[in-house]
C-alpha cells in the first residue's frame, strides 16, 4: 500500500488513511497521555474488502510503538482481533488491573 496517506490527527483524535483524495479509513482513539485507547476503526462503505482497517491498525501501532511512550487498549471489537492476530505486539497491550 505505497500509494496511500497515513495521519495521526490528535486534535481530532483519529488516525486517518487517504488513498489519493479518498479517505478510506479511519481509526478513533483518545490518548490520556498513558494509554491509547482504540476506540473505533471504520473504513467508508465503497472501500470494504480491501483490508483498510487492518492498514490503519497497523500504522498506527507502528507509531505507537516508535514512540515508545504509550500502551494501547482495544476498546473497539476490530482492534482487539487485529492484536490477537498479531501477538508480536502484545508487549504494548495494556496490562488490565486484576
């Protein structure tokens, strides 16, 4: 996916994926300074079935994780399998009190 456009758009609290002009998904979160809390992946309707959200998930963990700075809670449904598809990056998952 080389022709695509990655952000992180903080004031509006979303990661977005454009391709071209298009916005094609777009993961919601809120950020209290500990935790990323991925709230909501959604892709437009006219580009589903193309693994979009997968993509947005992906680089926004990629991020995330650079940063080194955060844990992310999958609130969302979308999130929380995209992690367990992808274990090698359980180690930013964040720890729930037992």
């Amino acid at each position: 996916m080389t022709d695509f456009t990655f952000a992180n758009q903080p004031d509006a609290s979303r990661y977005t994926l454009h391709r071209g002009d298009d916005l094609v998904s777009v993961l919601d979160y809120r950020d209290d300074g500990r935790t990323v809390a991925m709230t909501r992946a959604y892709t437009v309707p006219t580009f589903r079935g193309h693994g979009y959200a997968g993509e947005v998930v992906a680089r926004a963990v990629a991020e995330i994780e650079a940063r080194g700075d955060r844990v992310v809670s999958p609130v969302c449904w979308y999130v929380a399998d995209w992690f367990a598809a992808h274990p090698e990056h359980g180690d930013l998952l964040a720890r729930r009190a037992s």
